[in-house]
C-alpha cells in the first residue's frame, strides 16, 4: 500500500492510499479519484515521500480493517443525522440560498441541500463555505 498527499484544483489538501503507484495512475486517469471536500477530480499527487508497507505484519489484519471501516461509517452515519436534525433543509436552492446567507439577503443559519459541481466551484470560488454531506451505503434494514 502507498499513502499519497493529494491536493486538488483548489488547493484543498487530502490523503489517499492505493495498492501500488499504477492504480493511483489508473484510478486517476479514469477520473475516479476525488476531492473528498470540493468533488473535484483535478487531483494531483503533493510532493511527499510516500508511505510504503512492504510486508504483512505492518498491514492491519481483516478483523482490524473491518473495525476501522465500521467506526468510520458510524462517524459518517452521525455527521449524517446531525446535519439532517440540526440544519434546514433547502432542497435544490442550497446554492442559492447559501450565497444570500452568505451575503446577508437571508437570515444566518445552518443549511443543507442539493448542489451540481458547477455550483459549488462557483460558490467555493465566491468564498460562500460549503462541504459535503458524507455519502452513505443503503440501510440494509430499510430494503425491500
């Protein structure tokens, strides 16, 4: 495994690990590497000295990595429900609504809603603050 410093075309900063050099290579030639904080896919790798595991007894074992997704996921699962609790839900006008915020048109408060990449470079150009919600797998136990 190679750990990578990443940053992307605005100069948000990440990292990344994949399985060998070639499948950062391949990953990012098929656009499937991603800003986890803008979504943008102009990513380019920071100058680093990578991090490189080599043998076995330095990888986490199965049961590790499984508790390491699983409390990321719960993490994920609580940003989730407190934005969906705490903030108002604007639907499709998020960026709209955002600017006016922004701007003072509209009275402060916490928000969430939907946006196209083109909206939020523009309103991440304008200086309007706004991040992703973390994206979450199906409830197994709300399918049919």
């Amino acid at each position: 495994m190679i750990r990578y410093a990443l940053s992307c075309d605005h100069d948000h900063g990440f990292e990344a690990w994949f399985a060998s050099s070639a499948d950062y290579d391949d990953q990012a030639a098929r656009g499937l590497v991603e800003c986890p904080f803008c979504n943008s896919t102009a990513v380019r790798k920071q100058v680093m000295a990578p991090a490189v595991s080599g043998t076995k007894k330095d990888a986490p074992s199965p049961d590790t990595a499984k508790q390491m997704q699983a409390m990321m996921m719960q993490a994920a699962r609580e940003v989730r429900d407190h934005v969906e609790q705490n903030f108002d839900y604007v639907g499709d006008a998020f960026a709209r609504e955002a600017r006016d915020i922004h701007e003072g048109r509209s009275e402060k408060r916490e928000i969430y809603g939907e946006a196209t990449p083109a909206e939020v470079k523009k309103l991440k150009d304008d200086g309007v603050p706004c991040a992703p919600l973390p994206s979450l797998p199906p409830d197994p136990k709300k399918a049919n």
